[in-house]
C-alpha cells in the first residue's frame, strides 16, 4: 500500500475546483483510492461527494493511500493537487 501524508496548502483546501480535479486524476485508476483527514476514517478518493463531506482546508493534514501498479506516481499527482496554492 502507497501512502502520502501531506499538509494542504492550497488556499481553497478541497473544494470546487481542486476536488473535481483530484477526483478526476483519483478516478483514472484502475485501484482503489482514499483519502482521509488527520485520523478520521478513509473514504473513496473517486467520489466527489466522499472528498468534499471531509471538508478539507487549507492547513489540514490528510492522508491519501493506492495500493497497485502505479501507485506511487498517482499519489504524488494527487499530492500536487493539494500543494497547489
């Protein structure tokens, strides 16, 4: 399992644009993605509704996981998402 712990600086933490962009890079995975908020519980990385329920902001540390062939590459795509300011 591929995880990344990240704090995120984006200025609009997860919402609107920077949620349907990371859901959208989330979603062409052929593997299961999460996301989840300091230590609260994982939900589906490929659900727009699932990433904004978590309400993320700017400052949150999150933690986003994948598990399978190219794991890594897209978590660090996702983790670009979040660092964008």
């Amino acid at each position: 399992m591929a995880e990344r712990k990240v704090t995120v600086t984006s200025e609009v933490g997860l919402h609107a644009r920077p949620a349907a962009t990371f859901v959208q890079t989330a979603a062409k995975a052929p593997f299961d993605v999460t996301i989840a908020k300091a230590d609260g519980p994982a939900v589906n990385a490929k659900s727009i509704l699932a990433v904004l329920s978590l309400d993320v902001e700017q400052g949150d540390f999150i933690v986003v996981a994948a598990e399978g062939d190219g794991a890594d590459e897209l978590l660090d795509e996702l983790v670009e998402i979040v660092s964008a300011s």
